[in-house]
C-alpha cells in the first residue's frame, strides 16, 4: 500500500499542472482579498485596536481551509487519470487487493493535502511578518496542525467518494474549479455568514468543512481578538464572533470546539466506509 501510495506522490508532484489547479483556487481567493474583498469586509468594520491584525487572521483561517480541501481533491487527480487511462485495470488483475489500491490514492492524496497545507501555514506567518504583526505562538502552530490533520482526513473522506463517478480527466477538472470555486461560499469565506440569510447560515453550519474553517479562526484570532476587544463590552465580541463565523450557534446553542471536532470525526468514518463500500460495488 505505501509503496503504491509513493508512486501516486510521485505522479502528482511530477504533474506542475496538477499542482497549479489544485491550489487555483487559493491563488483566486487571495487576489480577491488583495484587490476586492480585504477592503469591502475592513470597511464594513468598525476601526477598534488590532483591527488588521484580527482581519488578517480572519482571511489566513479562510485560506489554509480553502487549502485542505482544493490540495487534496487535485491529489485525487491521479486516481482518476488511471481510471481515465485504464491503468486501474491493470491494477485489478493484479495480486493487489483493491482495498490496497483504494487505500495508496487515499493516503497519498492525504499526504499531499497535509504538506500543502503546512506549507500554506508556514506562508501565512510570513504574511504575518511582512506586515509586522505578530507571529503564530508555538502553541497556535502546534493546535492549527492538528487541526489541518483532522481538514484533511475530512476533506479526503469526502472527496474519495466523490471522484469515484469521475471517468475522464475533463470531467474531473471541471468539477474541481467548481468545487474550489464554491468552497469559499459554503463555508462563509468570500462573505462573512453574519451578512447571509438564516438559511444560508444553517447550511453553512452543516457543512462540515466549515466546522474546520471556525477551529482555525478560533486559534488564529484568539490573540487579535483579546486586544481587540479587551476594552469591549462581552456581546460586542460574541456578535463579531457570530457575524464572522468563529463561532456556531444552533438554536441558540454554541457549538463547543470539542463538538466540532467529533462531528469531524463522525464524517470522516462515514465518508470512508461510504467510499470503500461504493468502490467494491462500483468494480464488481
């Protein structure tokens, strides 16, 4: 299994388009920031202390989570292109089981996914000190790879079963700008969830990638938003919070980062039993 996942890491990094649409995505989502939405969402902000700070960590958040999902859906790019190909074919008269098979696509993808998104952290706080706000703290480091291990696993659960009705690389493709495209809105990064409809706020809360985009606010804002808001009065900051999508609440009910995390969980298992029971249909 690991020596089949290494020839798909291989394949992968080998393709430079492949590596350039699955982070399309994130390169769209910072100009817009840069050019468009960084103003728009700053001006509808009260000016209040470490007001850029706080923001800046808002998109960051956004970004490495648009990151996990966009990285290891275009690592998925190499199972499809061996379907595409036949190679699968090939595979399956093999000695190989396809639960080998399923599992060297799902942990080389993971891994691609987890290494672009470490990269895009370590980015981020050259971002950070560039514009001469303070650096991640080792402990928001330490939590935030936790939290991008578990956006993967999510991301990747959700992702092989979805590839799995890709035929052709075209298709594929296709559907991975869209999916990079409306990532930003499902889990209220192009427009703060505060600012959308209840609706639209209650399907956001479902999704679950967006569960992973309020764990990584919530530890990247946590110090902007102490300085922020230490001369505030509680509900200033329990609205802001609400209005950008760092906290859910249902019902009036808050979710608990602990909540989030074993929702998290939940998905992940169902998603990969899913896929593997879909895959063994799906090649009988």
């Amino acid at each position: 299994m690991l020596i089949f996942a290494k020839r798909n890491l291989l394949l992968y990094f080998r393709d430079k388009s492949a590596v350039f649409f699955s982070l399309l995505a994130v390169f769209i989502l910072i100009a817009l920031y840069v050019f468009f939405l960084g103003d728009l969402i700053a001006d509808g902000v009260p000016d209040f202390p470490a007001k850029h700070w706080l923001l800046l960590s808002w998109i960051i958040a956004g970004v490495i989570t648009v990151t996990s999902v966009t990285t290891t859906l275009g690592a998925f790019s190499v199972m499809v292109n061996d379907q595409a190909t036949n190679a699968y074919k090939d595979f399956c008269v093999t000695p190989i089981k396809q639960s080998v098979l399923l599992g060297g696509y799902i942990i080389s993808s993971l891994s691609i996914g987890f290494l672009m998104c470490i990269m895009t952290l370590l980015v981020a706080n050259v971002m950070l000190f560039a514009t001469g706000e303070p650096l991640l703290s080792f402990t928001q480091l330490i939590q935030s790879v936790g939290v991008l291990f578990l956006a993967v696993l999510t991301a990747g659960s959700m992702i092989s079963l979805l590839v799995i009705f890709f035929k052709t690389s075209n298709a594929f493709a296709a559907a991975s700008t869209l999916i990079g495209t409306l990532i930003g809105f499902l889990t209220g990064i192009y427009i703060p969830i505060g600012t959308l409809p209840a609706y639209l706020q209650s399907m956001i809360q479902f999704f679950p990638i967006s569960h992973i985009a309020a764990l990584l606010r919530q530890i990247l804002m946590d110090a902007p938003m102490t300085e922020a808001f230490a001369q505030a009065p509680v509900e200033m900051k329990e609205s802001f919070q609400l209005n950008m999508g760092v906290v859910f609440k249902v019902n009036g009910w808050q979710i608990s980062p602990l909540v989030s995390v074993m929702y998290l969980l939940l998905t992940t298992i169902i998603f990969f039993i899913l896929s593997a029971s879909v895959m063994k249909y799906a090649r009988r």
